[in-house]
C-alpha cells in the first residue's frame, strides 16, 4: 500500500504537461521505431535476395526501396548494391550510370571508393581501358591509403 501511495505521490507532485511530454516521448521513439522497422524490411529483403544470387530480383528490390525510402539511411547502400547487382548481371553501362549516381549524390559515403572501382570495371569490361585506367587513378589519389586503393593499383597492373 505504501509503494502505490508513493507512487500516487510521486505522479501528482510531478507536472501534468511533463508527464504528458514523457508519454508523447515514448509515443514518438515506438513509432520511429515502427518505421524504421518498415523501412529496414524490405531493404533486408533485398539483401537477402543479392545473398542468394537473384541478382535481377534484388537489382529491382534495391530501385524500388530507393523509390520508396530515399531519405533512408539505407538509401545510398541501396544504390551501391544495386549498381553491384548490374554488374554481376553484366549490364555494364548501367552499372555506370548508378554507381556515378552513388558517388554524385552522396559523395562523402564510405562506399564511394568501391563504387568507383566497380564503374572502372565496367569501363574495362566495356573495352574502354584508357577510362578504367583514369579511374582506377582517381581512386588511388583520392583514398590512397584504403582497400580500395590497393585493390585498385593491383586492377590497374591488370589493365596493362
């Protein structure tokens, strides 16, 4: 009897507009929590389809979740697994065109460097070895102590 009366207490002494706050507080997190959820869903699916190697199914997976989420903090993954997904479907020139989208639109993403490694495979797979060469270069000068511009140096010795 005493906890409740301490708690009737400590809920009257407490402002009505501040409960209130709190309640709307915990109203808000669960329904972000809601949308991300729907948001991250069908992401997963389409990760869960590129796992399986239903690449054109996850390439059309990841457009549709960029149509529909695009202010998504998955977004811009969603167009590098993409433009990943053209590549393996051997569809090179729009592998390009979204891999340069990633790198125009969300320049500063960690993936970046290994979208460009992907839009120089393209150029080479497309015979354009001059254009795969220069943007191998690119990748070295611009992240030269990462992954990718080691992997770029050695697909660079390969071009020659």
């Amino acid at each position: 009897m005493r906890s409740v009366r301490k708690s009737a207490a400590r809920a009257s002494s407490t402002p009505a507009s501040t409960r209130a706050s709190a309640s709307s507080s915990r109203a808000k997190l669960r329904s972000t929590a809601r949308r991300s959820w729907r948001r991250s869903a069908p992401y997963d699916a389409a990760v869960e389809l590129l796992k399986a190697g239903d690449y054109k199914k996850a390439a059309a997976a990841f457009s549709t979740f960029g149509a529909e989420w695009p202010k998504s903090a998955y977004a811009a993954d969603a167009v590098y697994w993409r433009g990943s997904c053209l590549f393996a479907l051997e569809q090179y020139k729009s592998t390009i065109n979204v891999q340069n989208s990633l790198i125009r639109s969300y320049p500063k993403h960690p993936r970046v460097a290994d979208a460009m490694i992907s839009v120089a495979s393209s150029q080479a797979a497309l015979g354009n070895v001059k254009a795969a060469s220069a943007t191998l270069a690119k990748v070295i000068k611009q992240y030269p102590n990462s992954d990718a511009a080691k992997t770029a140096a050695q697909l660079q010795k390969t071009l020659k």
